[in-house]
C-alpha cells in the first residue's frame, strides 16, 4: 500500500541483509539504500572465528556512512532505517540485527525466530498501556554513535536449514505459524519467498514487504 518503496536488500554468496527506512522519517530509502551499499564490500569469506567482529564492524561502518550522509547533504536529517544481516563462513553463521526486521531459521520442520525485536514492547513495562509505544522502534542506525550498536547471534549450520530474513512488513503481517508453514511448503526457496509475499499482500500489506529464503545444502 506504500507509494514508495523503503525496503533494501541484498543476496550474495556469504552476505545477505535487508534494510528498512524507517516510516514517517525522512528520506528512509536513502537510509536503507546507504547501508545495503555500505555492506556489499564484505561479501567474502572470513574466517568463522572473525565472523562477529567482520560484520559488526560492516555494521558501523555502515551507520558512519549515515553520518557522513547526515553532515554533508542536511534534507538528510533524521533519516534511520532498521538491519538484518547474515554473514557465514563454513559450518558457522553470524546474524546481525538493529530494529525490527527479523530472521528466522527452520530446522527439521520447527521454526525459532533468532532476532529480537528492537521496540519498546520489549523494553518497557506495561509498554502496552501506553497508546502507540509498544511496536515503536527503540533502536535503529540512523548516523548516531549511542545506542546503535547491532545484537550478534551466531548459529551453527546444518544441511537441510533454511533461514529467513525479512523485513516488518512481512513478520506483522503474517502469523508465525502461516510463516512456518509456507518456509515448509516447497524446496524451492525462491517459490517461498515469493508466496511469502503474496501471503502478506493478502493480509493487507500496509509496508514494503522484502524477503530473503536462504538454504542450506551443505557447508563448507
């Protein structure tokens, strides 16, 4: 239902991400174009035990370019876009999130959503008390020093897991378990993905919606 699509991404052969510009804040498609262009140079392989120091420093450099973005074309202020990235190296995968855009791995037919959401419903008490506060973003890039730093996760791979990343777009759209069910329903990812967007174009679809199905056939 967006007039203008806010959402970026990018899958390569080791690094594969999703941005999304923050609604309601200037310029959110130059914020997320900025990120996804600032992490493409580290889509290489490294080694797994450099994984979580690769990619969050990809993930400074990538708020650094916000504000370098900020200070030298001003209609730019106050743009901010949310991130979820994947970068893997043998048997070893390191997730990197700020904001709401999610990832989710499926493994032996059971989901675990692996990011957590960055909002004030996760942070607050009766945050649901409060009108509108409790799906506000808490933490997002937006060119700032404080407070923008990404949660790590590493995951250990397994052939046969498929993973999901996905912007809000998708995952408050769509239940959990209709996400479950349809990473289930074919082995073809890009099918997936594409019905997963269908999915969330049927429930509405009131934002961009951007999904990446990642599978595992073997590692090396």
């Amino acid at each position: 239902m967006r007039r203008r699509n806010e959402d970026a991404v990018y899958s390569g052969r080791y690094l594969f991400a999703v941005a999304d510009g923050l609604g309601g804040h200037t310029s959110g498609d130059v914020a997320s174009a900025t990120v996804i262009e600032t992490l493409r140079p580290d889509d290489r392989q490294v080694d797994p035990a450099d994984l979580p120091a690769v990619l969050g420093q990809a993930v400074y450099a990538a708020n650094h370019a916000l504000r370098r973005r900020i200070e030298t074309e001003s209609e730019r202020a106050g743009m901010g876009t949310t991130l979820v990235a994947m970068l893997w190296s043998g048997t070893t995968a390191v997730l990197a999130n700020v904001g709401d855009s999610r990832a989710y791995l499926l493994r032996a037919s059971e989901i675990v959503q692996i990011t957590e959401d960055h909002t004030y419903g996760n942070l607050v008490a009766d945050a649901d008390s409060v009108p509108n506060l409790s799906g506000r973003i808490s933490r997002f890039l937006d060119g700032r020093a404080d407070g923008r730093s990404p949660d790590l996760t590493t995951r250990e791979l397994r052939p046969g897991d498929r993973l999901l990343l996905c912007s809000d777009g998708l995952s408050s759209a769509v239940p959990g378990d209709l996400i479950r069910d349809t990473l289930r329903s074919s082995d073809d990812p890009e099918e997936v993905a594409d019905r997963l967007i269908t999915l969330a174009i049927d429930h509405g679809g009131p934002d961009n919606i951007t999904a990446i199905v990642i599978d595992v056939r073997n590692t090396l």
